[in-house]
C-alpha cells in the first residue's frame, strides 16, 4: 500500500501528463492502475483537497485576470459526470461553468464546428468545464466519417488530410484561446473496455441509474479499437506545453478524481491568484466606514 503524502499526492499529475504527443502510446497508460492507494484514504484526501481548491477558485474570481478550462474526454461509463460532481462540488458555482456538448443542433451545425465551442469558452476568473468537447469532432466524427455531412467544407472525410487538418486547427484554436490568458488541461479518462461493461450491467440493473442508460453506447462498443486509436492520434496532434493532456487511469474513479484534482490545483497555483487591494479611499476611511456600518444598523 503507497502512503499517501502531500509531497506523493502532488507528484501524481506528473506520472500521467503528456505536453509533447509526438510519441505518445495510449497502450502505455494501464486503465487499472490506482497508485496502489487505499480507496478510504483518497476520499478522505479529496475532502480535505476541496477545500483547497475552493479557496484558489475564490481567488481566481477575485482577480479577474485569467481563466481555467477543463475538458473532460472519455468513453461512455468513463465517470465524467460523477468526476465534475466529486472534484467541483468544493467551489462557488458562480464561479464555475460547465457546459456539456451533445449532438449539435441545425443553428450549431450552421456554423463552423469550432463555434459552438468558443461562444462556450469560460470567461475570466471563471473556472470552466467541457463534458465532452471539440475533441468530439475527431473522434465520434472520426469514427463515424460515413456518416459526417461536411456541409460545403473542403476536404474528404475518407481521407487523412482532412483529420489531420481538422487536429491543427484544435492546436491552433488552443493556442489562441492560451494567449488570451484561458489556461488549459485536457483530461482523458482511460477506462478498460471490461470495466466500461460492468458498468453499463450496473446502469442498467440501478432503476436510480437507468435513466443513463441509453442502448447506442452498445453499439459503440464494437468500434473500441477505433476509438483509442483516435484518442491516440488526437492526443499525439495536440498536447503541448499550452494545453497538455492528462491521460487518466479511470478503473477506479476514486483514483482518477485524485488525479484530476491535483493537476487542477496545481494549475490553479501555478497562476498564483490574488483578490485585487482595496482602494486607497477605503484604507484611509477604515474607521469612518466602521462607524458609519455600525450607525446603519436598522
């Protein structure tokens, strides 16, 4: 059993984070691995964890300066629902926003793909997430190719070209979005397909959890090969230093949400957010205001 530290705690991002794709083998990230961690201990680090990032999302509102966006990736059951509800709960949701990313509507499918996306993109001193995203757009799109209208757009969806166009402007994309000071982490969450099943059976035979359950995730299952190797391919395209992705063992979600917790915080501190000083009017007329606060009660 590994002890779990502060110093052990935060070094666990770093085991999964990868800001250069160019070599990276999705097969490399074991779906099963938990740290060798005790499942009592994290949930009782996770608490303590919340705290802390509640103070940091309290301090980035305040300053006002930048942005964070969490994009949240995975296979149907990988746990990024209960994911957003365990890590987020400890913040203010005035100043959270997630926005979940569905099958686009006729006004969505009228634009470019990317523009949904950007009107959807968390302004500063917010805290966003994406459950699901733009990465759709090269995986389910991917995957299904046979079926994309590309609506006028230029390129074959049969074709290389056109995906690895469609990767560099994602790259592109995020780092514009980098340079106007939103600070990006992408999270995978790395599931076994075994483990995607027995939770699909579990959805299914919870009548609290059925409403989930929808019968085109088995259908789904049959492409899981192409689907990783879309994962692979979008990860390898995209991750960099700006905008690094987080590929997440998701076996046991207790693990994953520490993980995601941690790389959270510690990009959150990595800004070092500060509330704005008091104006010099008001340091000057501390007492006055006392006072005055004092004389106003009803």
């Amino acid at each position: 059993m590994t002890e779990l530290t502060a110093s052990v705690a935060r070094k666990l991002p770093g085991r999964y984070m990868v800001t250069d794709g160019k070599s990276f083998q999705l097969d490399s990230v074991k779906p099963d691995d938990h740290g060798g961690f005790d499942k009592d201990e994290v949930e009782t680090w996770l608490d303590k964890r919340r705290q802390r990032l509640g103070v940091l999302q309290e301090r980035l509102a305040a300053e006002h300066r930048h942005s964070v966006l969490l994009v949240l990736q995975g296979m149907d059951g990988a746990g990024k629902d209960s994911l957003i509800l365990n890590v987020m709960t400890g913040m203010n949701p005035q100043g959270t926003k997630v926005v979940s990313f569905k099958k686009p509507s006729d006004i969505e499918l009228s634009h470019d793909y990317l523009w949904r996306v950007h009107m959807a993109v968390p302004g500063r001193g917010q805290v966003g997430v994406f459950n699901r995203s733009h990465y759709e757009d090269v995986l389910v799109a991917r995957v299904h190719a046979d079926t994309l209208n590309t609506n006028g757009m230029k390129g074959d969806p049969k074709k290389q070209e056109f995906w690895d166009h469609r990767l560099e402007d994602i790259t592109n994309f995020e780092a514009y979005l980098s340079r106007q000071g939103i600070h990006i982490l992408k999270v995978m969450l790395h599931m076994s397909p075994d483990c995607q099943q027995e939770r699909l059976l579990r959805r299914l035979n919870r009548p609290d959890k059925r409403w989930k359950f929808d019968e085109s995730d088995l259908a789904e299952r049959k492409f899981w090969p192409d689907y990783q190797a879309a994962y692979q391919e979008a990860i390898r395209a995209t991750a960099c230093e700006h905008a690094p992705w987080l590929v997440v063992p998701s076996n046991k979600k207790w693990f994953s949400r520490m993980v995601v917790m941690e790389a959270l915080i510690e990009k959150l501190e990595s800004l070092s957010p500060e509330p704005p000083p008091p104006s010099p009017e008001i340091l000057k007329n501390l007492e006055r205001l006392e006072a005055a606060i004092k004389a106003s009660h009803p």
